[in-house]
C-alpha cells in the first residue's frame, strides 16, 4: 500500500510516499509539517529512508525522521549531508513488498532518482515530471533542460506504456493512463 502522508498539508513539502509491506519506507521526507506523528498513524517502524533527490522540501524532515525511526537514508549521492548509502543507477531496491529499478534522472537536480518497479506497475517520478505535462524545474542551481529531456526520455524506454500508477514529487498521483503523461512531458520540455 502506498499513502501520500503530505496529502492535505498546508505547508511548502514535497509529497511523502509511504511504502507499506515487507520493507516499510517513505520516499522522501518532505519539510515544514509533522511527517513522524503522520507515519505513526499507519506503521509503527521503518526500514529506511528513500530519497528521490535532496532539494530541501524533500529533505527538511529528514534528520526528525532518521531521530524517531534510527534509520537510515538512501540516495544517490553520499557526500550530501544526510544521505548515508548510496543507490547506484539501475541497482535493484525493495520498497514494500516490491522490488524497484532506480534510475539516475538529472536535470532537475543532479542526483535525482526515480524508482520503477514493472511488476508493482509503479513509477515514483519524484520531480522530473508530474500531470499533464508538467515537469521539474530546471532554473535552480544544477539545473538543464536538455538533461532532463534525457532524463525523461530514459524513464519512457524503461516504463510499460499500460503501467498503473505515477508518484510525482509535488501534485496528486496519476493513475490514469500515466504513460501519456510522461510523453506530454517529453513533448512540452521540448517546446519551451
């Protein structure tokens, strides 16, 4: 089961994915709202944390999350503060109950994930793109749009065109044909 924990906050987060099953995990921690007392209400340990990438709405919870729950964090790059043990592009990571691919998405931020698992048909996009077309950011420091044109382009060679459901960062998850909106957001990078 997968539970949006920022769903509702009234506070400047990024969504926070928890993965219940066999591996309990949040995918990142979001900032400015109480995240502990929220995993509380639906797990009462976790295994880790799981970061899509290090921006501070991701991360602002974090070190209160590591605190409540002795865990650790995951991400792509461990000579950023806080982030513990590095997950390789393409190593195979367990969320829940299923195992997930992650991908080395630059362009929004350089060590941006995202995490695709083809047998849970699950997408945690993190913020390379979300509905409708929309995409991360690229005017922030580390970012370009033509890595993440690349980067976008990657996740649509890896995801299966009927694939149920998408995570995104920031905005409602998208579980109506989510490939179409990977692909609008390849077209409308392209275009500005």
């Amino acid at each position: 089961m997968i539970t949006n924990l920022a769903q509702g906050v009234q506070a400047f987060t990024s969504n926070v994915f928890l993965v219940d099953g066999d591996r309990p995990v949040i995918v990142d921690t979001g900032a400015n709202f109480d995240v502990v007392d929220a995993v509380r209400s639906h797990v009462d340990d976790l295994d880790a944390i799981i970061l899509t990438h290090t921006h501070r709405d991701h991360v602002g919870n974090l070190e209160a999350v590591k605190d409540a729950f002795d865990v650790d964090a995951w991400g792509y790059d461990t000579a950023i503060d806080g982030v513990d043990h590095a997950i390789a592009d393409e190593e195979t990571v367990q969320l829940g109950d299923y195992e997930y691919v992650a991908l080395h998405t630059p362009g929004h931020k350089n060590d941006h994930l995202c995490f695709y698992s083809a047998t849970a048909d699950v997408l945690f996009a993190g913020d390379l793109v979300f509905q409708n077309g929309s995409f991360g950011r690229t005017d922030l420091e580390e970012g370009d749009r033509d890595t993440l044109i690349e980067s976008i382009d990657r996740v649509l060679e890896w995801i299966d065109p009927d694939f149920e459901a998408m995570h995104t960062g920031h905005g409602p998850s998208v579980t109506n044909d989510p490939y179409d909106h990977v692909e609008l957001s390849a077209q409308m990078a392209r275009q500005m």
